[in-house]
C-alpha cells in the first residue's frame, strides 16, 4: 500500500464513486490532502475508513497489515480491469 490513494483509488476501496469520496473529503468524513491534481488519502486514513467499513459490516476486526492486504487487493483488482 503507498503512503497515500488517489480518490479514485479510494472509491475503489469503498466501493463508491471518486465524486462521493470527494464529497466525504469535502464533508470531512474523510480526510484528504489537497494536491495540484485533486485530493489524494493518507494510509492511515484509508485503514481507519476500510476499517471501520470492515467492522460494521463484517463485524470483525483486521489488523493493519490485513487491511493493507486487502486494500492492495481492490486496487491492483480494480486496475486490472482498467486496462
């Protein structure tokens, strides 16, 4: 997992659209990093946002490196299927 995902990237995580991730960024829901080219999500963020989806709705808890996994997994999933 990098140091920061794209809004893209996080969509992808969240299962939702860039543009929602972008209102959850705008709403403060999310916390994101203002850049030239948009917004991008710190790691530790994108783990407390997967993680809190994981709970409520497996209702179990994963360690950092598990999510790590997993959020590695939706992306590299997701950019596959881009191309």
């Amino acid at each position: 997992m990098d140091e920061s995902l794209s809004t893209k990237e996080m969509a992808w995580v969240l299962g939702r659209s860039p543009g929602s991730v972008l209102r959850m960024i705008r709403s403060g829901e999310i916390e994101g990093v203002r850049i030239a080219a948009g917004f991008r999500i710190p790691k530790a963020e994108a783990l407390r946002v997967a993680r809190e989806r994981v709970e409520a709705e497996r209702g179990r808890s994963l360690s950092d490196r598990e999510l790590g996994r997993a959020i590695d997994e939706v992306i590299s999933t997701n950019e596959e299927r881009v191309r």
